[in-house]
C-alpha cells in the first residue's frame, strides 16, 4: 500500500498532500497540515467535536476519507476568524462564556456557523436541533444555544451582549 | 481510532462500480456516505480488502416520481430526503424518519437512503471495541458459537435499527438490486433473512441501487423512541399505513403496521394490520386493540440487546403504534376535507 498524492481545497487554499487510503479527512488535517482545531474525540461519530463543513454543510471529519474530500470546498474552525479578526459566532462565544474545557467548542463552531449561514437569526428550537449531535461534558448547552441565537444578532435584555459595546 | 488498511477504488459510474463489484465480491464493500461503515471499521467488525466508493455516481442521488411510483435513488442524501416536497406529501412516514435518523451534522448531508437501510444489525454484545470484545468468546456474528444476548441461542439475535427501512416497509416499498449482467425489483418486505449474521439477502455483487414507493391514496406516520433525540438509534420504533376506503370515506380499507428494532428486521405485523380492515377512522379501541396485537407479536422477537430493558420496549411497542395509528387516522381525516 503506498501513498497517493490528492489535493484538497481547506479555507481557500489548495493543500497538496500524500495520503494513505486509510486515512481519514481528520488525521490529514491534524497530522499532516498542522490544523489541530478540528479535535478527535470518539472517533466514531457520536460526539462531533471534529465537525468541518464540506461545500459548507457540516460533516464528521472522523468518518470522511481524505481521498473522498478531494473535490470539494473544506473550511475548519480556522477558517472562521478573518486573520486576527474573530466571527461575529467566535466573539459571541466569548462574551457569553460558552467556552468551558473548550474541546466541544470548534465542532459546536462548525455546526452553528453552517446553521447561521442558512437562517441569520434561529430560534432556540432551530439552534438546538443544529446542535443536536454535538456533546459538550462539561453540561454547558445553554451558554452555548445563547451564544449561537445573539451572534450578529444582540439582544437588548442579554447582559452578556451589552458588556460588547 | 485509525482504520484498517484498504484499497480505494473509486468508479465513474455505475457500470463500472458493478464491473469492480462483481470481481472483487466478498473482498469489498461499497462506501457511500460511510456513517456506518466507516465506524464498523473502525472497530475491528470489517475488514474489507476493497473500498468501492460511489463518490462519482451522482446518476444514483435522484427523487422523482413517474406513472404512480415514487423513485428514489440509492445514494440521495437523508438531507435531501427531509428537503423534498414530494416525499413530505406521498411519503409521511419516509420523511418523519429521515428527519429522526442520527443527528443533522453526522448522518444528514454524508449518509445515503440507501445506507440507511444496509446498515447492519445491531447487538449492545458486538457493536464494541476489539479490546472490550477480545475479553470474551467471540459471539455468532463475530465468527464465534455463543450469543450472549439470549443464553443458549442458536443463531445471532442482532436487532435491526434502521429508522428508513421500518418506514419504507410500512410504504410497502420494493428495492432494485443491480449487478454485473442484470437487476431484480423485490419488495422491501422479503429482502430480509431470519439471520443476524448476514441480515439481507442479497448477493457480493449487487449493488442497491434505487428505491421505490407505490403512490397510494393513504396516509402514513412514524413514530420512534430512543434516549436521546438525536444521535442514538431508535429502541423501539412503529411505521404505519392508512388507506381509506374508496365508498365508505370514515373506514379503513388496509393498513399496515411494521415494528422496527425489535427483531433481526423491521417487522410487518400482519394480524394487527389486518384486524384494522374496516374499522372506523376515529375508533380509538381499535388502535388500541392493534397496538396491543402489535406488542405480543414483536415482542416474542425481541431479546435484550439494544439497551433499554426488554420489558420497557416491548411496552412501548404498543405506545408507538398507537401515536402513530391515531397520527395517520387524524391525517386521513383531514386529508378528507
């Protein structure tokens, strides 16, 4: 078995790596091009902490082959942020404190930034469908669902979106 | 977790994927979107020596509808499904059980129709890791001669949890197998084995390669149970049918009742649909009466082996069929207008 050259498109960028067949979309973008934004948790798909979007619908990187990702539009977690300039999502993050251990946090990333790119301004129902197969242990789901439905959107009555300005 | 060892081969089309399939036979396994492959791999249950991806056969991701059948083909995204207007209309149950499957971001844009319902049987004693299952005997579906679900079983009692093919069952869909020198259309009903090893009948070399649902004046429903909303597989779930007679508007011509992840397949509980025939449409003892039929027939199939305690499942078989019974009557009516 040996390695076979693919391109991949990540963030923009084409990227031109050697991979095995075996290996999957996770492993090349961790292991190989040094985008360890995207965690490995499971491994089989149930928890979502390695979500990446693929032709900006969120899929597992765990279970995506590197060899099927050729062809088509990836962004990670490290796409989200304009250089030093983070997401209205990323910043919102931060101002409502949905970060705890922070393992959860880019696949929670991945799925809410594709659920705000169809529908601006979710309602908490929508946005906890989104999120439905991400799982954050550290039991922290509604400084998360808050971060997601007042990103690029404040809400007057949010202390957390006034302390922003 | 890294995965075996494989060579990918990747088809431009169908016939080739056929082409590939019928020589390499046992030695491969086709990847579609791989949300259950991939992590069957991954644990050590698969170790095929072949990938056949169906990255390139986008002629087999298509919803359409001709001369009274609806046709879906094998590799359409579950997304595409929940999205489809036409299949919220003919085929309720279809899409209440598409829209359930697994969680949005896991199975929803990778996962195929078709996968859905290839995926294979589930036992809580065989779907582990190498390391938990090298602690013990390997189980009949594992190459062993023990089944540690049901003490002293003779075969494998792996149980069924596909959500698309207990709805598909109650639609009275048929599939199409392809391979290499010709296909055949069987119903979704008699594509299954009483074999928890090897669950379907179909051969190495066939490929499933489109769906069909007959378009019937009727409406369906579905109705699951699991621990969490999303994510898990269901433990118990019910597909049903309605279809109203043609002269008597408020009666039930036939309906069909199928209980899923209770048995080796989605099961057609024949006695309970049939008790239905000619009941009224807002008969509630009558649901009741077939929920209740429903239940001691699945449940002489079930054995302990998805989680939740057997006796729970099989109470909430009657649960299931019921909602999903009164769903679909409430439906029928106001379709009636």
């Amino acid at each position: 078995m040996e390695k076979i050259e693919i391109t991949l498109n990540i963030n923009d960028k084409p990227c031109e790596v050697r991979v095995f067949p075996n290996d999957t979309l996770l492993e090349v973008l961790r292991d190989e091009l040094d985008l360890t934004g995207s965690k490995e948790s499971c491994g089989e798909g149930v928890c979502g902490s390695c979500t990446v979007h693929m032709d900006e619908k969120p899929v597992r990187a765990c279970l995506t082959l590197a060899m099927e990702a050729t062809g088509t539009r990836i962004k990670t977690v490290e796409g989200l942020a304009n250089g030093d300039d983070l997401s209205d999502l990323q910043q919102s993050f931060i101002d409502h404190g949905a970060v705890q251990c922070g393992f959860c946090t880019p696949g929670m990333l991945m799925s809410a930034d594709a659920l705000l790119n169809e529908n601006p301004k979710p309602d908490e129902k929508t946005v906890r469908m989104a999120l439905a197969g991400n799982i954050c242990r550290c039991t922290g789901y509604a400084k998360i669902v808050e971060a997601v439905g007042h990103a690029g959107n404040p809400q007057d009555h949010c202390p957390d979106c006034k302390t922003k300005e | 977790m890294r995965l075996p060892r494989f060579d990918y081969l990747e088809p431009e089309n169908l016939k080739g994927a056929l082409d590939l399939l019928s020589t390499h036979r046992d030695d491969a396994k086709i990847l579609a979107g791989g949300t259950d492959l991939l992590v069957r791999m991954k644990k050590g249950l698969l170790k095929p020596k072949v990938l056949i991806s169906l990255k390139a056969l986008n002629e087999l991701s298509y919803i359409n509808e001709k001369n009274g059948y609806i046709k879906i083909g094998a590799r359409t995204p579950i997304a595409d499904i929940v999205a489809s207007g036409l299949i919220k209309e003919e085929a309720h149950a279809l899409f209440q059980a598409c829209e359930k499957i697994g969680a949005v971001t896991i199975q929803h844009y990778r996962g195929t129709i078709g996968g859905n319902i290839l995926q294979d049987n589930r036992c809580h004693h065989y779907n582990q890791s190498e390391f938990h299952r090298s602690g013990h005997q390997p189980c009949h579906k594992d190459g062993g001669k023990i089944c540690y679900a049901r003490e002293e079983a003779d075969r494998c009692n792996s149980t069924c949890q596909s959500d698309g093919a207990t709805a598909l069952m109650a639609l009275d869909a048929k599939i199409t197998l392809s391979k290499i020198n010709g296909e055949r259309t069987v119903d979704l009903a008699d594509f299954y084995t009483t074999d928890g090893i090897m669950p379907f009948a179909m051969e190495s070399h066939e490929l499933l390669k489109e769906i069909i649902i007959p378009v019937q004046i009727a409406e369906s429903a579905y109705q699951r149970l699991a621990y969490r909303s999303a994510i898990d597989y269901p433990i118990v779930c019910a597909g049903v049918l309605l279809k109203r007679s043609d002269t008597q508007k408020n009666e039930i011509d036939d309906a069909r009742i199928v209980v899923g992840a209770m048995g080796r397949s989605p099961l057609f509980l024949a006695q309970a649909s049939f008790s239905l025939k000619g009941k009224k449409l807002n008969d509630t003892n009558a649901f009741k009466k077939a929920a209740d039929a429903s239940m001691d027939n699945a449940s002489t199939f079930a054995v302990h082996n998805v989680g939740s305690t057997l006796e729970y499942r099989c109470a909430m078989v009657s649960q299931m069929v019921f909602q999903a019974l009164k769903e679909a009557a409430q439906a029928a009516v106001a379709a009636k207008g």
